[in-house]
C-alpha cells in the first residue's frame, strides 16, 4: 500500500442518473491512498461530458465505471426504476421505450415465472475499468414490480423477454 494522500472525483450534491457531472456538482476531494479505488477519476478534465449511469449521493466518489457519454434516460415520477446487466445480443437490440419481461430461473426442473414487466428507460454500453465491455438497462415499472424482480437479477437468476417499443 503506499502511503499519502490523493485527489479524486467525489459528488456535491445528489446526481441523478443521466445527469451531467459538473463542477456545480462534483469535485475533488483529498483521501488516503490506501482508500481511494480502482478507476477513481482523479482529474476534473476526466469528467467533461460525462454523465453518471448510477446515481451519486454527496461524498461517493466517481470511478470511471459510473460513467457514460451517453444520455441515460430518467424514469418517470411515481415509477420505481433498476439496473440490469445485458448480454451482447440484448444490448444490441434493445431500445429506450421496448416492453421487457423479466423471468425467474430458479433452477433446473424449476418452471420460472414472470416477475415483472418493464419499461426500458435506457441502454448503457461502457467499458470497465479493466477494458471489456459492458452493458446494462435502465428499466422502470411499479414499485411491487421492481421488488419482486431486483432480487432475482441481483443473484443473476433471471432471462429477460423483450417485446419491443409500443
């Protein structure tokens, strides 16, 4: 571990995701090496353009992997919203506005069931911190809905059904 202090990229206020990150909302903030993570930003030239496809609360830090140059769109007023991660195949089809239906694998022998039936907000296509790709889906319905189906993608026990934009 090495010893001193770091400047790195940490949120001054709420930033919602697809927001843009600015200097009325972010800036640097001194911590010990030994604490600052992999991928932490550490320049305020690092976020020009950027946007957060995760929310930020005040004091997280900013790490190249809660990026994006892409919009992410905001769920609407009264929906409950949550990540999935996507395969290739998904990410490439899927669109802000399709019908996705998330589907319970329980186990082998085991019929899964529909958990819930989402909206997709957004798509997001970014590379970690290591350089492999990665994507995930902004997706929103009713809170019971997000419930029921959160802990299932958690675990990564589930197939999503896409129907397309209506």
């Amino acid at each position: 571990m090495s010893a001193g202090t770091v400047k790195v990229a940490a949120a001054k206020e709420i930033i919602p995701p697809g927001a843009e990150v600015t200097a009325k909302n972010a800036g640097l903030v001194e911590l010990p090496r030994r604490l600052v993570p992999d991928g932490a930003v550490t320049s305020l030239d690092e976020l020009k353009g950027k946007r957060v496809s995760v929310a930020r609360l005040p004091g997280d830090l900013i790490t190249g992997a809660c990026l994006t140059d892409r919009k992410v769109s905001q769920i609407p007023s009264g929906a409950a919203g949550f990540f999935v991660p996507l395969g290739p195949a998904e990410a490439g089809s899927l669109k802000p506005n399709d019908l996705v239906a998330v589907v319970t694998c329980p186990g082998a022998g085991s019929p899964g069931e529909v958990a819930g039936v989402f909206r997709v907000a957004s798509v997001v296509q970014n590379k970690s911190d290591v350089g492999e790709a990665k994507a995930e889906a902004l997706l929103y319905g009713d809170e019971q809905s997000v419930v029921r189906a959160a802990p299932w993608v958690k675990d990564g026990h589930f197939r999503l059904l896409i129907r397309g934009g209506m």
